[in-house]
C-alpha cells in the first residue's frame, strides 16, 4: 500500500487547498481498494474511470487526481513510468443550466435541519461549491464578505447575502469548521452533498443550487463577468453553462431591437 499521507503532504507542500487535496484522495482511495498503482496498467487506469454512472466532468476529475498521484509515484521513485501517457483528455459535452427550481429550495429550507438548512443557502445565496461549504473556516467569514478558496487555488470574495448574515454571524472569531466531522476537521465534499441532496427532489443536487445562484444573480444585474467572479470560474465560457435566460428576458432582448 502506498503512503497516502506523504502523498498528500506533497500536495499541500505545493499549496493545493484541502478542499482539493481531499476531493484527489477520494478518486485515489476508490482506484487503490481494488488496484495496485504500483503496477497498473493504462488498461487498469482506463477500466477505473470509464464508468458508466459517472458523468465526463466526473471522469475527468478522477482522470486528473491518478494523473498526479502517479507523478508524486516517479518523484518517490514507487514507479519508473506513469500508465497515464496513454489517457486522451475526456470531452466534457457542453452542460446546460441546471437550476434548482423556487419552489424545491424553499421546501428544503423549511423542513431540513439547521445544519443542513445552512449548507443549501451557502450554496443557493453565495454560489459555494460543495468542497468549499465542507471546508468552511470561521476565519473565512468577514462582516460583510466571504473569503473562499476555490479551485486553482484562487481566493475570491462573495458578498454575505442578508439572509446569510445572521446565520453566519455568531461564528466569527470562534476558531471553528461551520461543518464539523466527528472524527475531528470537517465533513467532506461527499458526505456534504448527501446531506443536501436528501431534501431537494430527485434530479438536483448542492450544485443545481450554485446553478440557482447564478441564474439570479446573472437576472438581476445582467452582468456575465460579476457572475463569473462570484463563482470563481477562470473562464466566462464556464459561467454561461450556469446561467439560465428566462423567456421573458429573451423577450425583452428582442423587444429592444428597433
């Protein structure tokens, strides 16, 4: 068995964020239950990712984490040569908005318990991922903003939304996970998008509500590049995927051609 731990201490040595590190080993603790990395073949690698339950976003996210693991394996001299040379980079089809609808967040809102009742809105009024709500620090929360490290770790700031506020208020200065494990540090991305997911209807996730978030966003200021910092995406291509246009809006649109 390979040391994981020393994996991921190289990983955080190099400043990739916990909320990284942790969605990495969990692609790498599924691949190693069944397969040795210290003798795979691309075959192997290939057979472990191309599976029919998970989507190509999926599958790249999984293909990205074994590509690192099997670099760290060379540098530590576990492996001469990395089976991943051989893997093409996998084509995301272009995704469509997928927003939660009002009525399925109001819902959830109501019934789910505080805690999880606090994870749909950090994710349905400030557009957090669901690693990101997992890893939520009580130093990341200012009086008025946010401060997230995101993917690529990149740090943005998130305005707290006044329905936030008061929620998040009594845990300034605290020194404390908002979600914590019992087995010490917090949840993870997993087990935070199960407790969502529970309360919104089939088909919508943590992230159909970041999805939500941006579509209002994106209504109500008609700003594409304000979206886009809020989500923390390096590309604007990326944020139209999240961005849903109403028919009325559409109407408008042609409504203004004179």
């Amino acid at each position: 068995m390979i040391d994981l731990k020393g994996f991921d201490a190289w990983c955080q040595a190099a400043g990739h964020s916990k909320g990284t590190r942790e969605l990495r080993l969990s692609y790498i603790r599924r691949f190693v239950q069944h397969t040795n990395p210290v003798t795979c073949t691309m075959s192997d690698v290939a057979t472990f990712i191309a599976r029919d339950d998970w989507s190509a976003a999926t599958k790249s996210s999984a293909r990205s984490a074994l590509m690192v693991l099997f670099e760290w394996m060379q540098l530590e001299g576990l492996r001469d040569d990395t089976p991943m040379k051989g893997m093409k980079p996998i084509r995301a089809r272009v995704g469509v908005p997928h927003p939660c609808p009002e009525d399925a967040l109001q819902e959830a809102l109501v019934k789910a318990p505080d805690r999880t009742r606090m994870a749909v809105m950090l994710a349905a009024y400030a557009g957090l991922r669901r690693a990101e709500i997992a890893s939520l620090h009580s130093d990341n929360i200012g009086e008025y903003e946010l401060r997230i490290t995101g993917k690529g770790e990149k740090t943005r700031v998130v305005p707290i939304h006044g329905l936030l506020a008061p929620l998040l208020a009594p845990y300034r200065g605290r020194d404390v996970y908002l979600f914590p494990s019992p087995q010490g540090g917090h949840l993870t991305p997993t087990q935070v998008g199960r407790l969502v997911s529970k309360w919104l209807p089939e088909g919508y996730s943590t992230h159909s509500l970041r999805h939500r978030f941006a579509s209002q966003v994106h209504s109500q200021s008609k700003n594409l590049r304000a979206v886009q910092t809020l989500l923390g995406h390096a590309s604007l291509a990326t944020t139209q995927i999240y961005t849903s246009v109403g028919s009325e809006e559409l109407s408008d649109a042609v409504g203004c051609i004179q």
